[in-house]
C-alpha cells in the first residue's frame, strides 16, 4: 500500500511504475529458480573438486557459448524441414 504524509508536497515514499514492479517481481522470480536449480549443481561440482566459478565458465569465451549465425546460417536454419507430428497437423 502507498503510504503519503500528510503534507500534500511530500512525495509517495513506496511508489514504482507498474513496468518496473513487473520487472522486480520477474527478477525474483528469475533469482529463485537460479537458486534453485544453480545452487546443488555448484554444491556438486565442489564436492567433485571443481570450481563452478571458474573465469572459463562464463562470459562470451565460455566453452558453452553458441557463435551466432550468419545471415546465410540463420537462413539456411529456417529452411530446414520441422519433422514434428504438430508441424505436420498444421501442414
């Protein structure tokens, strides 16, 4: 709830947009399921001798990093045939 003083030139103390209280609460939510499913993956690795903080494990020359596309790549991508029973329902 907003809280005002009673001084009508004092401003709204917990006032947000309604975009930015969606982005918090998406943000929380985002942190939780991190939490969740980042926190034993780290435990594990620990306990195997590894350090899930390792420089090499993040960033753009992480081992996981996916190069993007070319204009030509990305095409030929879409060009593909989808070979899915719900792609050729709709076909």
């Amino acid at each position: 709830m907003l809280e005002r003083s009673d001084h009508p030139s004092e401003p709204i103390t917990d006032y947000a947009p309604p975009t930015q209280r969606l982005q918090s609460e998406n943000t929380r939510k985002t942190r939780v399921v991190q939490d969740v499913l980042f926190g034993p993956l780290a435990t594990l690795a620990r306990r195997a001798g590894r350090d899930p903080l390792r420089a090499d494990l993040h960033g753009p020359a992480a081992a996981c990093v996916i190069p993007e596309p070319g204009s030509a790549q990305l095409a030929a991508l879409l060009e593909r045939p989808v070979r899915t029973r719900a792609a050729r329902r709709r076909g």
